[in-house]
C-alpha cells in the first residue's frame, strides 16, 4: 500500500504546484497539463505492453502514434498543407479511428516481422529507425501529408460531439472546451484500455507474455510460438500507441512534420519509468507526473537563461528527460507504481 | 529390437575450426531410457540442440516417428512431443512456480488472444482443471511447500526439477534431460531416479545427459558415448563400462 | 548518378569508421549503445572549441570563447578528450552497472537517457546552427572523373590509413587479439586469464577515440551540429547490420556500401524532389536485410537470436 500512498502524495503535491506556481488561469493550465498527460499516458500504456510485459524495445513509438493520426485524420474532413486544399467528405470519426488504430497495428507487423525472430536489440535499432524514415517521408511527401504546413481544420468531426455542459463548464472556469473535451475523451479512453489490459494481463495470453520476457527459449522448448506472442503484443502496444497519436492531435487541432518527431518517443518512456514498468496504472500516473516536472523545468530555462527562446526550452527539457530516463533505471527502475519483486535489471 | 522414434543421419555443426558435433547415425528406440555420456566439450549438449532445432546443423538430417524434422522449428517439434530441458536451468525467475507449471501445461488455444480477452467459460474450466496436474506433479518433485515462491527464489536443485516439472505438464513422448541431476542432493538424486525410471514405465522415452555414471549404468537401457563430437561407443551399460575407446577418451589419452 | 559518387565515398568512410568503432565496443561489451553517435559529435564539437580563432563571431557556446589552437593539433587533442570521456564513461557508468548485474536491455535503455541528455546539453552549450571548421574553401576537381576537393581527398586518405591502422591494431598486438578474443568469447577469455574489466576499458577509450575521429572527418565534410550524431547513428546502424554485427571487417565493408548508396539514391529519377528521403532508403535497406539475411554478408548466424 506503501506505494499508492507515495503516489498519492507526489499527485497532490503537483496539483498544489500547478495551481500555486500559475496566479492567473490556475483551471487552463490543470486542463491542458491534464490532458497532455493523459495523452502520453495513454502512448506510455502502449510501450509498457511491449517493455513491461513482453521485454520488447520500443523506441520508435512516435511511428506508431504518427501512423494512427495521420490515417485518421486524413480519412475525416480536413485541409490540407500550404494551400489548404479543403476535403470536406469522409468517414465518420468512429471509424477513422479504427482505421486508424489497425494502420498502427499493421506498421507494428511491419516492423515485427523481420525483427522479432532476433536478439531483442534488433528491435530497438529498427524501431528508432522507422521513426526517422516516418518523419523524412512525412516531411517529404507533402501532397499526402501537407509537409510542414500540415493539415488543419479536421477538429469538428470531434468537437461536434462535444455535449453542450461541457462548453457551458468550460465557460463558467474560462478553460477551452476543445480541449477539455479532449481531455476527458482521453482519459475514459485510459480507463476503459487499462480494464482491458487487466484482464488480458491475467489471462493466459498475458502469461504467456511474461514467460517471453523472462525466457524466450524455454518458452519455446515448451511447445508455445514466441515469436506470435512476441507479434501480437507488438501490435497491441502499436494500437494503443495509435489512439493516444489520434488524441493529440486532436488536442492541437493540427498535425505537422514536426508533430511526431523521434525524440517524442522519449517522453513516453520518461513517462513510462518514472510510473513503473510493468505495473498497469503505473505509466499514467508517470505521465502525470512527468508532466509536471516539465513544467518545472520552464522556471529552471528561465533561471538558466535570461528569456529562453524554443530551443532552450527544448533543450532543458530534454536534458531532463535524458536524466529521468538514466536515473530511474538505474536507481528506481520499478518507478513508483511498479512490483519491486518486478524489477527489470537483469534482463538479459 | 523395438521401434526407432528419433532417427539422425549425418547430423554435423562447426563453431569456426571446433567440430563440435559430426554424428553418422543415431537412433533413439521405443520404451528405453537412454543415456548420453562423454567428457566435458564432448558436444553432447550441442547434439541436444540440434535435435531439438535450438541451434541449425550445418548438415544432416532428424526423423521424428519418420517424419523429416530437419527443418521444422524448435517450438513445433516441441508440440510432437520432444520435450527438453536444460543445462543452465531455465526457469521464469519472475514468475510463480506455480505460474511457471500453469504456462506449461495451459493449452496453445487458450493462449489465443482473443480466446484470452474473451474467456469463456470453457477456457476457465481447462485452466482451473490443470491445477490438479500441478499439484500431483509439483508433490511427485517434492517442490509442492513452494508453489507460491518466485522462481528465482529456488536454489539450483530446485530450479532443475522446476524444469523437469514443466517438462512433465506438456505430456512429453520424448523427454531430453540434459543434466538432470547435476546440483540436487545424494538423496533427491536418488528420489529422482526413481521417478524417471517411473515416467518410463508410463511410456515416455528418455534421453538423458549425465555426468553422474553411477546413476547412469544403474537405470540406462543402454547408454551412448560421445567424445571430440562423434559417437564412439553405444550399446548396454556393462558394453559400454569396459568398453577400451570410453576409457580412453575419459581418460584424455584421446589425442593422437 | 556518377557526381554523386564522390559524396557517397565521404559519408562511406564516415559511416565505416563509426560502424568500426560500435561494432568493436558491441563485441566486447554487449552493449548497443545509443550514445555512440554523441561521442561523435563530441569530437566535432570539441574540435570546434578548440580551433576556431578566440575574437570569431562564431557564437557556437556562448558561454565559452575558442582558444585557437592550430587546426591538427585541436584534432588530436579532440580525439584524446573523446578517449578520456569513453574511459570516464565505462568506469563511473558502464562499470558500476555491469558489476551490479544489469542486464543488457536495462543497459540499453541507460545509453538512451546518456545520448538524450548528452545531445541536448550540446543543443544548449555548443553549436545549435550548423558550424564549420575554419578552412580556407576549396574547389572541386577532378579525380578520375570523381568530382572532389583536394581536402576531400586527403580525409579519404587519412581515412583509409585510419581503417588499416585498426585492422593492424586488431590482428597483430597483444591487447587488440586480446580484444577480439573477449569478443568471440568472454567465458573462454576469462578463463585463459585475460583481464577482461582492462580489455573492456581499453575497448571504450579506443572505440570512442575512433567514433571522435569521425565526428571530426564529418565536420571537416559537412559542418559541426549539435545533433549530428543522430542521423549518423542511424546510417551507422544500417552499415552495421548490413557488414554483419560483431564483425569489424564487415562494418567497414557495410558502412562504405551504406554511404555510397545513399549518396547514389540522390540521383535516382523518383527521388527527384524528396532528397530528404536518401536516409529513409538506407534506413530501409537495413530492415529488408534483416528480413532476407539477418547475419549481414560477413555475420555469422549464432550472433544474431
Ligand atoms: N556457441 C558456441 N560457440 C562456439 N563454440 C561452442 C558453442 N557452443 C559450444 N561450443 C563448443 O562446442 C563443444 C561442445 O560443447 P557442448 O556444450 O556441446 O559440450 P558438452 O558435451 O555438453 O559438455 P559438458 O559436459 O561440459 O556440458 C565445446 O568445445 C564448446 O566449447
Ligand atoms: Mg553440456
């Protein structure tokens, strides 16, 4: 229980943090800091399939999570790049999102296939790798992806559901109903993946997926296909990956060249060792976390620098993401949700 | 003479200049416990590899119940029945033992993902009804006290008979044993002769690496020498003790 | 195609020596480290530091003026810096792990956090734009019908010198057989008294002094970035996998092709327009070669499941 409590007390800490450290629009920046982390939250739920249950290197994530997006977002009503050629017909969200979700899943096979009969760090190579090609293509085939310029105005197909109490609370709190809305899709998208992934996680398929991670040949000198289990968590890890891609872009409203870069991924995993590897709710409230650390790390820019420009801010935050990553495993690779009787040291 | 199960022509592998394996023939026979013997190195360990499909022979050929096996993988030789353990134990170190005997024995299709996300009842009523077979199994081993344990928490002995346990949840035709008593007490060593001599008469054919050559002549059918990756000598115990090449190669005068 | 072909023998010989180095440190160490492509911009970097003239209005760190010191010596000096720094690394940080027991994927994932803090901090300290050395500027000319300049030419040169000094190295002294041997086999070099925790040191101050070296040659080619580590890296990877991982011969051989074909691809008619898309090929070369030869054309089988 020791562990719950410690988490509860780091939640309420950052939520006192937020609302003191911001005098003005306190309810803005909890929604948007909310939402962002439920959204890598969400992508940190998917590496955890692949890190935390089957022992998979994924470093890649940011393909996953692009593919999903840009499917769907391309099969909604959209416009698109610098001279906002408008599309004004396509599917309904619903399933734009599954279409979405299996590309993600169908990439996971892609990628899987070839590399998943190897040594595990195989997978890492390819995996960053596919993520450098997604954003070079992307970057290049503009006729396809709007490039740089990106797509824009493909929000209606979500806010249109959007209940009208919610835009009446976002008003009455001055916070952008868009993204609250967003936020919350996301966040009941967590909750109903996380049932799902808890009764995968005790059944005998989850299992299975631990005894992969644990020892790949005695799994097979048991008569049981490593490589399938091995496949199929990809592509499960993929998907959740996709949805939490869908979500934010849809909290940005746009999708760019420069949405899904690499070094996104490495969020996710900050995110995702910080909550705990292995545990279920573990990366969510990682996320949380991480996110407000993030958010601490703007006042450090401010101190190191008179009036940090982009690339500062950047900077900083990914020295400290950089840190988080290395420490955490070394120090506390359970994070702080996860079993320490699960802890992932000597994984061969 | 009965049935050949396991029939391997010309079985050969390289590690660089080393011939870690080059077998003419060899033939496992129905009902017997068989025993495979030979110095340190002599390749015994690597032979089980081949046969099992963990590592590719460069040349050469496997027949299971004469079917051609050569290339098949080593996860489907394993559902026909030819089971293996070990040297270097393998256990789930982050897993139950009980969990460890419930992944063995749990049946591929139960493993389906989306048998498992949908988990009928049949499915429940198959995994609960393995738990009397771990029970049985895990009491025979003497390992029933730790059911609950993380593996990794058995010492070395415990983690061999974990692994036999296993090995016996997937009702093997074939069981290959490689070590199997290296590590376990004088006394559990004998227990453990008992039971494979036991599993024998239930019909499964053993194929055994052993050091321990007292234990070997005592329970063997017949017993196979390898040295430098050749067989050298095969037949009953009493053939192969005083048979003049085993003396040699065990006494190193092997090197001409 | 064929004016490409003098570009694809510089990013191959770039490529190539930094597939040695990784694959030298992967062979010993067993570790896959994702921070080998910021000990390359380390070198370029440092370099940069030490040679660009003081009074510069080159503001690549502005925290710390360039000391101008002569262009070879900053190399040199650069170089052994990058040994130090590898040294440094394995005794405060890949030491300590591994004699706490982490296994290779925890290591893996500790060389991702290094490189990501490592390239940021060179994103926040040295040079955020592209950069270059101060060299006076040269024309191309020709060289049986390869169009470079003469510098060009020598870094090809030093280069090669570079590739068969290490192959010397590796087959003729005592510490780099002794190297090789731990690669084949640590339990056999354990056991016929090889220091193996020496070895390993020796192999991060060598293999991070060569990755140094062709952060320098990159930049003497292309320019000093701070994230140029990345993309190298990558292409790295590719040669790696396509010469053979564990192979140092085979890195050399993987990397120049990878080099040369990505150059190459630049010409090709449905490229036209996407130049961004040259990595991308190679990249993708490289997971088609695990898919058909996943040992590469030198690897051997046993290395790769
Ligand atoms: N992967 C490998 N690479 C190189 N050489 C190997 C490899 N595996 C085994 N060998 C060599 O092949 C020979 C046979 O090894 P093997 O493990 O089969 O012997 P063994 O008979 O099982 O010995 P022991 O009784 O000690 O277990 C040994 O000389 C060993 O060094
Ligand atoms: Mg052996």
């Amino acid at each position: 229980m020791n562990k719950y409590f410690t988490a509860f007390i780091i939640l309420v800490l950052s939520f006192f943090y937020i609302f003191f450290s911001n005098d003005s629009g306190g309810g803005r920046v909890f929604v948007n800091l909310l939402t962002f982390a439920g959204i890598y939250g969400l992508a940190a739920i998917g590496i955890n399939v692949h890190f935390g249950w089957t022992g998979l290197l994924n470093f890649g994530h940011a393909a996953f999570m692009g593919i999903g997006a840009y499917t769907t977002v391309l099969l909604i009503p959209h416009s698109l790049g610098r001279e906002g050629v408008v599309i004004s017909t396509g599917l309904p969200l619903p399933l734009a999102i599954i279409l979405g979700l299996i590309a993600s899943a169908l990439l996971g096979l892609l990628l899987g296939l070839p590399t998943l009969r190897l040594r595990g760090d195989y997978l890492a190579i390819v995996t960053i790798a596919a993520a450098e090609i997604f954003r070079l293509l992307v970057r290049d085939f503009e006729d396809l992806t709007g490039g740089v310029y990106g797509i824009i105005q493909f929000s209606d197909s979500l806010q249109n559901s959007r209940p009208d109490f919610i835009t009446q609370f976002s008003e009455n709190y001055n916070i952008s109903s868009a993204q609250l809305w967003v936020g919350l899709l996301t966040w009941f998208s967590i909750v109903f993946v996380l049932i799902i992934l808890a009764r995968l996680k005790k059944s005998p398929w989850g299992r299975a997926l631990r005894a992969v991670r644990e020892d790949e040949d005695a799994v097979r000198a048991l008569g049981k296909n490593a490589v399938l289990l091995k496949l199929q968590s990809f592509m499960l890890g993929a998907a959740i990956g996709g949805l939490s891609g869908i979500f934010l872009v849809f909290n940005y409203g746009t999708v760019q060249a420069s949405t899904f870069v690499p070094v996104l991924t490495f969020y996710v995993w900050a995110a995702l060792i910080l909550g705990g590897v292995g545990s279920l709710g573990g990366p969510a409230l990682g996320a949380v976390i991480f996110w407000v650390i993030i958010a601490g790390t703007d006042t450090i820019s401010r101190f190191l620098f008179e009036s940090p420009d982009g690339q500062q801010l950047a900077g900083v935050r990914f020295v400290i993401v950089g840190l988080l990553i290395m420490f955490c495993m070394i120090f506390k690779p359970s994070g702080i949700l996860g079993d320490k009787e699960e802890l992932l040291l000597d994984v061969k | 003479m009965s049935n050949s199960i396991l029939s391997v022509k010309s079985l050969k592998k390289r590690f660089g200049g080393l011939e870690a394996v080059n077998v003419d023939s060899f033939e496992l026979y129905e009902g017997e416990i068989t025993s495979l013997i030979g110095p340190n190195g002599a390749g015994k360990t690597t032979f089980f590899d081949l046969i099992t499909r963990f590592q590719s022979a460069d040349s050469g050929s496997i027949f299971l119940n004469e079917k051609n096996v050569t290339k098949l993988n080593s996860y489907k030789l394993a559902r026909l029945g030819m089971v293996r353990t070990f040297q270097l134990t393998r256990v789930f170190d982050r897993m139950s033992v009980y969990e460890n005997m419930k992944f063995a024995g749990s049946s591929i299709k139960n493993e389906g993902f989306l048998k498992s996300l949908i988990q009928t009842k049949t499915l429940k009523q198959q995994e609960d009804h393995l738990n009397v077979k771990i029970d049985e199994t895990l009491k025979l081993l003497n390992l029933i006290e730790m059911k609950d344990s993380y593996a990794r928490e058995l010492s070395g002995g415990q983690k061999k008979l974990l692994e036999l346990g296993r090995s016996l949840m997937k009702n093997p035709k074939i069981l290959l044993l490689d070590e199997p008593l290296a590590g376990v007490n004088p006394k559990l060593s004998e227990e453990l002769l008992e039971i494979i001599l036991n599993l024998n008469s239930q019909g499964i054919n053993i194929l055994m690496v052993e050091h321990n050559i007292d234990a070997v002549m005592k329970i063997s059918k017949r017993v196979v020498v390898m040295a430098e990756g050749k067989i050298i000598s095969d037949g009953k115990p009493d053939f192969v003790r005083s048979d003049q090449k085993v003396i040699e190669a065990y006494l190193g005068s092997s090197d001409d | 195609m064929i004016e490409q072909l003098g570009n694809g023998l510089l990013l191959g010989v770039i490529i190539a020596l930094g597939s040695v180095a990784l694959s030298l440190l992967y062979g010993v160490t067993r570790i896959v480290n994702f921070a080998h492509g910021e000990i390359i911009a380390f070198g370029a970097i440092m370099t940069l530091f030490f040679s660009s003239s003081p009074d510069s209005s080159l503001l690549y760190l502005d925290r710390f003026s360039p000391l101008g010191i002569n262009f070879i010596a900053s190399v040199l000096l650069s170089t052994v810096l990058c040994g130090v720094f590898g040294g440094l690394l394995e005794l405060l940080l890949f030491r300590p792990l591994r004699k706490n027991n982490f296994g290779n994927i925890a290591v893996l994932v500790v060389t991702i956090g290094l490189s990501i803090f490592l390239r940021h901090i060179y994103l926040l300290f040295a040079s955020a734009k592209p950069t270059s050395y101060i060299l006076e500027l040269q024309r191309r000319q020709d060289y049986f019908g390869i169009q470079l300049t003469p510098r060009n030419v020598q870094v090809l040169i030093v280069g090669f010198i570079v590739m068969v000094l290490v192959g010397i190295f590796l087959t003729f002294t005592k510490t780099g057989k002794a190297m090789r041997a731990v690669r084949d086999s640590s339990e056999l070099a354990n056991v016929s008294g090889i220091n193996s925790d020496y070895i390993i040191l020796v192999t991060w101050v060598f293999s991070s002094m060569l990755a140094g070296f062709t952060g320098i040659i990159q930049g003497v080619i292309n320019n000093v970035r701070w994230n140029m580590g990345f993309l190298i890296l990558l292409l790295i990877f590719a040669g790696t996998v396509l010469g053979g991982i564990g192979t140092s011969f085979g890195a050399m051989f993987g990397g120049f092709i990878i080099g040369i074909l990505v150059q190459l691809s630049v010409g090709l008619q449905f490229m036209d327009g996407h130049t961004e898309a040259k990595n991308a090929i190679a990249l993708a070369l490289m997971i088609v070669i695990l898919l058909v030869r996943p040992q590469g054309i030198f690897g051997s089988k046993d290395r790769i499941s």
